[in-house]
C-alpha cells in the first residue's frame, strides 16, 4: 500500500496510506454535484430557515441505500450557500420522535438523532472534517485521516450552529413534527487543508451530507451521495458528491 506524507499548514505531519478499494454494493448510482450559490445576504444562525438565502438555494432529498435497516424513512432536505467568510449548511428533519441525549461538545452525537457533513478542498480527498450534530445542535468535529486515524481532538474555529424544534425532546409518548439545523463553517477552518481556503467561482469541493436517524435498534442512514458500503456506513471519500462554487 502506498504512503503519503502530508504536510498541513499549521506545520505538523499526517501520515496516509492510500485509501483502500473497499467492497461496494452494485448499481450505484451517479456521485451528484450540487452548486453553491453565493447568498446576497447571509442567513442568521437560529435554526429557523425562512432567510431569502435559503429559499434561494437548491434543495437535495436524503436517499436510503440500506433496505435492512428498521428505522422509519423519514424525510431529510439540505440546501447550501457561501460568501466569503463561511460555507452555511440547513437541514430540515421529518421526525415523529425527536432524541437527543448528548449535550457537551464532542460527545458521540452520531448516536442520536443528529445530521452531519464530511468535507474537503480540493486536493485532500483521504483528509477531510466531520462535523456531527445533534438535534440539541452539539457539535461533535473532527478531521479524518481516512480510513487510519480520526483526530477527535481537532477542534473548529468559529463554527456557529442552531437548531429549531417542533416536538418534545426525549419524549417518546407524543407525535412530534421534525427539527431544522443551521451551520456556519468558517472558511478559516480549513487553513490546515489548503493555503487559500476561500473557493473561487468554479471551484470543486468533495462533501457528503447524512442523516442518522432513531436509536437502537430501529435506526437509519440516509445521505445525499450513496457511500456504496455493504453495511450503513457514510465514510468513504470516493463516493462523496462534488460542491460547486457559483456566483
């Protein structure tokens, strides 16, 4: 297996193994491209989604790849814009009951009802962020060495993020509605990955967008660009979709 030393900005090294050809469900369908437009007029971080940017920007539906998971087919939608400071991400969640216990930063939100993003710039596919969120909108980020080593400890400057409810918390006797979330992403946070991290018009990002949905033992995934694992898994950068930089 071929190795790779990477070198970060920030000035320490990662060592990479080229990434492993894993075993792929077959008929896979396309890897999507979604345009970033630029929004006009940056949309406030409070969980709610009614800004001019957001009804701007185009919608993507969450597929399930995984037929023997038990959960419930809930709806997810995701839309993106940017400016020149932050890459902002909304997600809008189906959810008849919504379950959040972790509430400190960094703590496994995975394991909730949570949303995510898996992101790189161009030219570091196998080294890219994770920002996992909970419908409690805690925060857990990492960067990811794929598939060696995933560095826990690597924290995000600035990322701002909100959630709205229409339910009950941890309350599994009502119907509850669903839960939207906000996140902005400073472009100063990939200052490790790129020496200008600010995309320009035209610009190709790889990212993928999933849902985890329910706890155990009914739960389900859902994403934007279908990983093609075997079982439920959403990491694997040669299955993540493109982000295109737009005006």
């Amino acid at each position: 297996m071929k190795k790779v030393i990477t070198h970060l900005s920030s000035g320490f090294l990662v060592l990479m193994t080229a990434a492993p050809v894993m075993a792929q469900r077959p008929n896979l369908p396309p890897i999507p491209t979604y345009e970033v437009h630029r929004a006009r007029i940056a949309p406030q971080i409070d969980g709610r989604l009614d800004d001019a940017a957001w009804q701007a920007a185009k919608p993507v539906t969450f597929v399930f790849p995984w037929a023997d998971q038990t959960g419930k087919k809930q709806k997810t939608v995701a839309r993106l814009t940017w400016d020149n400071d932050n890459l902002y991400i909304a997600y809008a969640c189906d959810d008849s009951d919504i379950t959040a216990i972790y509430t400190q930063h960094d703590d496994p939100t995975y394991k909730d009802d949570a949303v995510e993003i898996f992101i790189a710039p161009p030219g570091v596919k196998n080294l890219y962020l994770g920002l996992e969120m909970n419908a409690r909108a805690v925060l857990y980020d990492y960067l990811y060495a794929f598939p060696q080593r995933l560095l826990k400890k690597y924290d995000l400057p600035g990322v701002r993020l909100a959630v709205s409810r229409k339910g009950t918390l941890n309350k599994a006797g009502d119907q509850d509605q669903g839960w939207t979330l906000e996140v902005a992403i400073p472009w100063r946070s990939f200052s490790d990955l790129a020496d200008n991290p600010v995309p320009k018009i035209g610009d190709r990002w790889i990212a993928n967008m999933n849902r985890w949905d329910g706890t155990e033992p009914n739960r389900r995934l859902s994403q934007w660009s279908d990983s093609g694992m075997l079982k439920p898994d959403p990491h694997y950068p040669d299955r993540f979709g493109q982000l295109l930089f737009a005006e």
